[in-house]
C-alpha cells in the first residue's frame, strides 16, 4: 500500500508540467530575469560583439552560473 503511494506521489511529482516548473525555478534563481527577455548580458560587454558572440557570451555565463550555484562532491567548484 505504502509503495503504491509513494509510486504515485513521485509520478505526480515527476509529470512534464511539474519538471518544466522546477527547471524554471532552478534557472530563476541561478539567473534572474529582468523581464525584458534579454540574455543577462550588459551593453558594455556587448558593445561591438554580433548576435551570435552575445548569445555564446551569455550561454558562457550560464554555464558558469550554473556550475557555481551547485556544490562538487570533489570539493572544487567545476573551474578544473
């Protein structure tokens, strides 16, 4: 009975719609969004840089975040 309860608890828990929703929350608080859709990169360090350079800049910069924002279980912080 318990094992049929946790079963379903976690198949709630684990729907497309449930994952999505945990994935933005997860990106929010690693990269707030200023609402106005832009890529978290400032003027200055776009100045002179195409479409394209922007958008590596600011996926460099997620990656970096993202990589900060959890823990190593080597106990560096992902820069090796």
């Amino acid at each position: 009975m318990a094992a049929r309860w946790i079963q379903a608890e976690v198949s709630l828990l684990t729907t497309r719609s449930r994952c999505a929703y945990y994935i933005s929350v997860l990106r929010r608080a690693i990269w707030p969004d200023d609402g106005d859709g832009s890529t978290g990169v400032s003027e200055a360090e776009c100045h002179g840089l195409s479409a394209k350079e922007r958008l590596s800049v600011a996926r460099n910069r997620a990656r970096s975040a993202f990589i900060q924002f959890f823990p190593s279980k080597h106990g560096n912080n992902g820069d090796d």
